[in-house]
C-alpha cells in the first residue's frame, strides 16, 4: 500500500490552521451599503422584493448610515425617489431633489468619516423609466443624455457627494461629468464609473425600491450583453483613459470572469455590485429554510473578493459587517 505524500488535508486539520493559510479575507472595510431615499413619505417603506431593505425618508437615512458609521462600514451608495417624475428626469439635477438634500444632511452628519456616493443615472427620475433622454424613435440619445448627466454630476457633488458613480452605460459618460465636476471646481469630487454593466435580468427587485417601471424596450441598446466578456474590457479602457477613479463589475457573481480579467488588466481600484437580484434570491431561499443565507452571502462576497475586486456594493453590508466586525 502506498499513500501520497502530499496531503493537502494538513492543512484543514484546524479552524486556526485554515484561518494562517486563508488568501482571501472579507473585511468591513470592502463593503459598501446602497441605501434608498424616498421624497415625501412620513415613514420608511419595506421593499417586499429585497427583504430587509427599505424606502428611507431622509430622518431614517440619516440613523442608517449613523448606524453603518459605528459597523464600520466606509462606504454607502445613494439613490432616490423623487415625488415627481419627468421625461427629462429633472429631479435628478434639481439642487433640492430628494438625493442632492439627502446628500446635504448626511455630510453635515457623518462628515468625511463615511464615503458618499451618488449614483448618477436618471432611470429613478424620468416617468418612461430609461436611463437617458428618448429620441423621437423611442431609443436613448447617447449626446443629449450626456448634458443631463452633467448637471447631475455637479448638483450632486454640490451637495457634498465625494464620489458621483455613473450607472447609464452611455458613450463618453466618464469624460463628460469629469470635465463638468472640473469646471464647476470639483476637482476632488471622485468618479467610480459602472465600466462593465451588463443588461442583466438580475436588477428586477431593484426596480421596485425605485419604483421604476420601464415603459417600453429594455436596457439592452446601451447595457452590455452578458454573452461578451472582452468587449468589458474596452468599456474599462475607455473609462479610465477618460478620467474614470475607480471602475466596477455589475452584477457580480454571474460575472466573476469579467471581475478577474479586468482585475489581471488594469491597476485603479475595482468594485464589484452584488445586486438586487443576487440578493433576493439568498434572501428568499433563506426564508424558506432552504440555504443558509447569511453562509452563502459571506461564501459569495468572499469569492467576489478572490476574483479581485477591491470592494463589494452589497444589501448585505451591515449584516456582514455585523458578523465581521469593525
Ligand atoms: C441605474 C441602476 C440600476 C441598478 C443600479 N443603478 C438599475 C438598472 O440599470 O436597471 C441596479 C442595482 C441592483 O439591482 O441592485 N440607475
């Protein structure tokens, strides 16, 4: 009888001996909360598709994200909705739109101890539900939204947002908000651009927590197709020779071959969204007492993590960050 010398197994032998080999480690300090601001309700409002996630008012964003400040969680991401909706999506650069004052009241509250971003796209503001201005055939005109998202970039960053992260997917997106951040002198205001967005079937319950009904096509004439993987890296390129900060992956665990290669391909800082959908679909099964939702959340985040991505925007932050620790 002849046994291997080489026994992997040693090193499992122990949870201290997994812990000193581990090559990857999930950290509150990856995480990043989104969080959903609502004009014009007295209360916070659950979102039946994401379990645990709710409309917040701006009094309740405020006790969140206080809240996420003492998990240790460094980062949220915000995004609203507005009372009113139009075919420009106007609210979205109105300096008193419900996130540019939410935006406001959190940096007077939490300062600079907690990274403000802003997503800035319109689909949560117009009333056909598209991430841009329409053409007259119904499609999205690429340069007409860029002017809007101008505006968008600088009442957002007016409002004291550090990092505006563009979701639209439109062409030159990136280099049309830094020039306007830059001309309006917010040189230091930091752009995370959603680079690899692909019109991916997994953004349904999000849809609901912004009450976002797209009234005809769908997101697939500017979102990526998620048969290409190498086309996400020209859209990574391209956005970080036109100013890009940071670029992010999204979704994220349907995609960890796109986070791995653009990790392999470029140097800045890379995000990865676990979104709406993934986080639905551990919630439910969870609530079914078919898996163990919060062992599968820290299973997936770790392994978005050994991808490469630097940071996770994920509906799970303050529950990890709670079972992490600060
Ligand atoms: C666009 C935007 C979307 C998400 C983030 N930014 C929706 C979309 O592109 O249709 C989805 C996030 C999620 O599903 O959690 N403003």
């Amino acid at each position: 009888m002849t046994f291997p010398t080489h026994r992997p197994r040693r090193l499992r032998r122990t949870a201290a001996l997994r812990r000193l080999v581990a090559e990857t480690a999930l950290r509150t300090d990856d995480l990043v909360a989104p969080l959903f601001v609502r004009e014009g309700i007295g209360e916070p409002q659950p979102v039946p598709s994401l379990p645990g996630v709710a409309q917040h008012t701006v009094a309740s964003l405020r006790r969140e994200v206080r809240r996420l400040r003492d998990l240790g969680v460094p980062g949220v991401i915000l995004f609203g909705v507005p009372a009113r909706k139009d075919a420009e999506g106007s609210e979205a650069w109105n300096p008193d739109g419900i996130v540019q004052m939410a935006l406001a009241e959190l940096r007077g509250e939490v300062g600079d101890d907690v990274v403000l971003m802003a997503d800035l796209c319109v689909d949560e503001y117009t009333d056909h539900g598209h991430c841009g201005i329409l053409a007259p055939d119904g499609s999205v005109d690429n340069d007409a939204t860029l002017a809007v998202y101008r505006q968008a970039a600088v009442a957002q960053a007016t409002a004291g947002a550090h990092v505006c992260a563009p979701s639209g997917m439109m062409d030159g997106q990136v280099a049309a908000i830094r020039s306007a951040l830059d001309a309006a002198g917010h040189e230091s205001v930091a752009v995370l651009a959603y680079a690899a967005k692909y019109a991916s079937a997994l953004y349904g319950p999000f849809r609901d927590a912004v009450d976002v009904t797209i009234r005809s096509g769908d997101r697939k004439g500017y979102q990526q197709d998620w048969r290409n993987a190498r086309e996400a890296l020209t859209e990574v390129r391209a956005d970080i020779a036109e100013g890009a900060d940071m670029v992010m992956v999204k979704p994220a665990v349907t995609y960890l071959d796109v986070i791995a290669r653009t990790r392999a391909a470029v140097n800045v800082p890379l995000g990865a969204y676990h979104v709406s959908g993934e986080y639905a679909m551990i919630a439910a099964a969870h609530r079914q007492g078919w898996i163990d939702g919060p062992a599968v959340a820290l299973e997936q985040m770790t392994a978005v993590k050994r991808a490469g991505a630097d940071f996770i925007l994920t509906y799970f932050a303050a529950e990890l960050a709670e079972a992490l620790g600060g």
